[in-house]
C-alpha cells in the first residue's frame, strides 16, 4: 500500500492522540465531520445554557446573562456558518485547489468542539459564584467583593481551561482551513487571520443585531 | 531486482537511462534515454500514482484505502501533480 509520507503531507498512518486532537481532519472530513460537528455545537449549546455561556461571536466566549437553548444553539450555528462562509470566499479566492465545501463546513464545525468543554467548565459553582460576585461589583463599585480561597482557585481553574480550548479551537480552525483549501504557510496564516476577524465582525453583527434584538 | 532510483545518490540531479538489457536473450542496448515521467517520480510517490490508477482514479475510494479524509489524499495528489509539472518543464529546457 502507498504511504503518504512524502513531500508535505507527512503523517503516520496510524493516529497518535496527538494528531486527533490536533489536526484530526487528516482522517475525518466531509459529512461524517459534519454530522460529528453539528453534535459538538447541539451538545455545547445545550451545556452552555445550563452554565449561562454565550458564544456570541466567532472568537468569543462569555458567561453571564441567562441563555435559553434557542439562543444558544443560534448562536453556535451562526459562529460556525459565518466563519465556514468567509473562509470558504478567501479560499476560492487564494487556492489553486478545487475544494469541497462539505469538506470545510464539515471540519470547521468538528472545530467548535472544544467549546463543549469551555461551556462545561463554566458549570462549576465556585466559578459560577464568583463570576455573580465579579458582575455585582461592577455594578456596584462602592460594595467591597469577598471571595473564598476554594471559589477563587475554582475560578482560576475555570478560567484557564476556557483559554486552553479557545486555543485548541482556533488552532482546528486553522488545520481545517489549511487542509480543505490546501493554503499552507505564511500565506495560509495571513488569510486565515483576514478570515476569522471578518467571520467575527459578521457573526457578532448577526448575533447583536437579529438574534438579540 | 531493487527500486528504480530517480534521482543521483551523489548531486541530486534527475538519472536517465544509460543501459537496457533484455532478460531473454541478454542482448544490451547502449544510448542515453530519458527515464520516463511517472518514473521520474520518488518511490513513494509512484506507488500512490499506480494505487490512484488502480483505484480508477477515485479520490473517495483512495482516502478510504489509505484510512484518510478525502482533503487528505487529494492534497497529496496535488503535491504528485505539481512535481510532475516540474519534471516536465525542467525536461523541456533540457530538450531547449
């Protein structure tokens, strides 16, 4: 059997953990990753409206006011289609490769998996406490805050798994851009950049200025 | 017999064909001959051109027989293609 181990497009043919989590587009793609992804952006959004998670917008991801399912799973969708369409226009502009859009939309939705585990995160009462605490201060700054050392670590700990796996994501996000489109290289990092701030000024007007309103 | 070199082990320079023999009779014929495209090629990069051609040049059928995504195989396809062109041109400024 031919090994695709030349050139490029290096890889064992069989998947460390390292590489499913990393770059897993090397072996799912198409409609199995879309179906996978969808699941990843319903269960999220499900999570998240236990754990008043909002992602609203592409790059974004908070905690506060009271998210429904609807809103939630609206704002999932339009966070994966904005950047998925936006990526897909840079990519047919600056590849050479004739790619599918099963294949992008797919992989870019498997991408947003990692929000599943930033809206579980949210779930923990000592971070939901002290997250109640940090918004009443702001509305009250004269009030002085007291938070217990177990919420705070909890706090810490929340906060630091939610900037791992918005890392973890933009990191899919771009494996999935550069795999589908076939754009490497500083070219590829350049467009995807121009790509993902222009999906999130789309999505983030979507979101604040349809689904909100 | 062992693989079919593509390259001088020495400078990295494509090889061509400087003797054939044939196996029944043995008689040899001496000349320089240029390796043909698809021989041109690595080791590894003709074995997947000859498993694409035998799977009737079906990039679903390839990605399910190496066990990858679909993206996957055809990039690497477009790494032979791009090679291929490279021979090809640097073969048309040989022959001026």
């Amino acid at each position: 059997m031919a090994k695709l181990a030349s050139g490029d497009t290096q890889f064992p043919v069989k998947p460390r953990l390292i590489e499913w989590l990393v770059n897993p587009f090397m072996y799912v793609a198409g409609v199995q990753a879309l179906v996978i992804g969808l699941a990843g952006i319903l269960l999220s959004s499900f999570v998240g409206s236990f754990s008043n998670s909002h992602f609203d917008g592409t790059l974004d991801f908070h905690t506060g006011a009271a998210a429904s399912l609807r809103v939630s799973l609206l704002e999932g969708l339009v966070d994966w289609v904005s950047l998925a369409l936006v990526l897909a226009v840079v990519g047919k502009a600056v590849s050479r490769t004739a790619f599918r859009l099963v294949d992008l939309f797919g992989t870019q939705a498997l991408a947003r998996w990692p929000t599943v585990l930033a809206a579980a995160a949210a779930l923990l009462p000592g971070y939901q406490r002290v997250a109640l605490t940090i918004a009443q201060q702001l509305m009250n700054p004269g009030v002085a805050p007291h938070y217990a050392a177990a919420d705070m670590a909890a706090f810490v700990l929340v906060v630091l798994v939610m900037v791992v796996a918005m890392v973890w994501m933009v990191t899919l996000m771009y494996r999935s851009y550069s795999l589908c489109c076939n754009i490497r290289g500083v070219k590829g990092a350049w467009t995807f950049v121009i790509g993902l701030l222009a999906a999130e000024a789309v999505s983030k007007l979507v979101i604040v200025k349809i689904i909100m309103r | 017999m062992g693989p079919l070199p593509s390259d001088c082990p020495s400078c990295g320079q494509r090889l061509a064909v400087k003797r054939l023999t044939c196996r029944a009779c043995e008689t040899e014929v001496e000349g320089l001959y240029e390796l043909p495209t698809l021989a041109s090629l690595d080791r590894a990069d003709r074995e997947f051109a000859v498993e694409f051609i035998q799977a009737s040049g079906s990039l679903k059928a390839m990605a399910r027989l190496l066990g990858v995504s679909y993206p996957t195989v055809r990039n690497r396809l477009d790494e032979i293609i791009a090679k291929v062109a490279e021979i090809e041109r640097q073969r048309g400024q040989d022959n001026g």
